[in-house]
C-alpha cells in the first residue's frame, strides 16, 4: 500500500492551531477518516468544483473540513464551523 500526503493550506493551519485539545483530537480523527477514503465528503459545485467538504461533530457543534485529493495527496483546504466556512473558502 503507498503512503498518502497530507498537505495543509495556511488558512486550514490557522484554523488549527486555534483549536482546543479535544477539538484537534477529533480532528485529527476526520483528517484519518479522509485519508483512508477520500470519497466521504461531499462533492462541491459552480466556483468550489473539485472542493469535498466533510462534516463531522467536534464537542456537540458540527465542523467541516474542506480539501481537495487525488490519488497519492490530500490537501486540506479549511476548517471550521459552518458560519461563513463557504465565503471563507472561496477566497
């Protein structure tokens, strides 16, 4: 089985590092799940073709988790609750 790459933007960093402890932890979870099959998000369309966003729960509030993948990279693109995620992410 070959590796996979897990690239971060700078937007998706600082996002992070903002986190708390459990919240990176789950996280860090989502960014596993992605990884092992790229096809859990959800196909994005018009100006965000190519963009998958994934959600999950984090302490009882939904995230999402945006990136982009191919078969050997995983680009992760945004994180964030859903307030203003999708203005953000098209930037």
């Amino acid at each position: 089985m070959s590796t996979v790459q897990v690239l971060q933007s700078a937007a998706f960093a600082r996002a992070y590092k903002k986190l708390q402890l459990q919240q990176k932890t789950d996280a860090d979870h989502a960014v596993e799940a992605i990884t092992a099959d790229p096809t859990l998000g959800e196909p994005q369309k018009g100006d965000l073709s190519g963009v998958f966003v994934y959600k999950y729960r984090s302490q009882q509030q939904p995230m999402l988790l945006a990136y982009e993948y191919d078969p050997g990279s995983r680009m992760l693109l945004l994180l964030g609750s859903h307030e203003n995620f999708y203005q953000k992410l098209k930037r």
